[in-house]
C-alpha cells in the first residue's frame, strides 16, 4: 500500500470520527464542515469533494459505526428474529449515544433530497430488504399467513417506531417493540 493511500484512508477515518466527536458536542445543528476540517486537520475541499454536504458527512459517518449489526439472525422463530433485530436498531438509534444524530440526520432528509435519496439508499432500503425476506421465509415456512402482504408488514412494524421516535419522541424501549410485534403477529399468523 502506497503511503498516499494509506494517508487517504486514514483521513477519512479521521474526518468521520471527527464528524461524530463534534456532533456529539454540539449537535447537528451547529456542525459544519467548517468545523470538522479544522478540527480533523484536513482542507474543506478536501472534505467537500467527499461529501457534498454535512448531512452526508454524517449520513457515511454514523453508516461506518454499525452496518452489518442490524442483519437478521434465522433461527426459524420469526418473532424471535424480529425482536432481536428491531432492539438492536432500538439500541443503536434510538437509546444509544448518537441517537439525536440520527434524528437530525432523518430531519435533514426532510429538506435535502440527496440526503434523503443517500439515506433511502444506503440505510432504509436495504433495511426493508432484509425484513421483508425474512418475513418471506417465514412465510415459505408457514410461520405467517400465506395471504399476508409483507411490504405492508414492514409499513406497520417500522410506522410505530418512527412515529414514538420522530414525532412525539417518547423512548422508545424493548417492551413498546414486544407490543408491537405482538400486535402485528396476531393479525399475520396462520389461520387454521
């Protein structure tokens, strides 16, 4: 490896940790790039011709802490499966360190299209991805009722927690994810 690029990769790596240490203490509100260039020793061009924004700064910033952690296990107890999969995404936006990041990250996508289109693509597609061929091979199993649409299973587990999580902000917790899967399994189980 050429000491360019392994100068190039490191600095990456520093101007994402940056990015995270400086949201941490002072918000999303009053990160800039500005900021994170000086602090990470980096030229704003720098970070610029990366990202062309702080929201995606912080999109690829908060993505390199925790990808595959939110895979589905498939112990073929899809409830099981489910709830551990939603507490760990619980865990990590909504009860963990970064969770007022990830908020402002959503709000932001509310008023930059690329923000939005880069956190559909690289988060929330592929989220309902997963979820969704989970539920399908449960399905396949006989887990869940063949007539079931499972895209809209996906709109009423991730509804709550968006709601609880943006909207009226209450925590949310591993009991409100239990009620939820509770309630959407006894509407999507096999009719006898």
């Amino acid at each position: 490896m050429t000491n360019a690029r392994r100068r190039g990769s490191d600095l990456t790596e520093a101007i994402m940790r940056t990015t995270m240490e400086l949201g941490q203490e002072i918000g999303y509100a009053k990160l800039s790039i500005e900021a994170v260039a000086a602090r990470a020793g980096a030229g704003k061009h720098t970070i610029y011709r990366r990202w062309p924004s702080k929201g995606a700064l912080l999109l690829d910033s908060l993505m390199s802490l925790n990808g595959p952690a939110l895979d589905y296990p498939d112990t073929g107890d899809v409830m099981a499966d489910l709830r551990e999969q939603i507490h760990a995404a619980v865990d990590l936006m909504a009860r963990g360190p970064f969770s007022h990041l990830f908020r402002a990250l959503i709000g932001e996508a509310q008023h930059d299209p690329k923000v939005a289109a880069a956190l559909n693509e690289r988060f929330i597609a592929p989220q309902v991805e997963k979820t969704v061929a989970r539920l399908k091979s449960a399905q396949d199993q006989g887990q869940l009722s063949p007539a079931f649409d499972l895209n809209l299973a996906m709109a009423i587990l991730s509804g709550p927690l968006y709601f609880q999580f943006l909207i009226t902000q209450e925590p949310l917790s591993h009991e409100y994810v239990d009620g939820i899967l509770e309630a959407l399994f006894t509407g999507m189980g096999p009719r006898p």
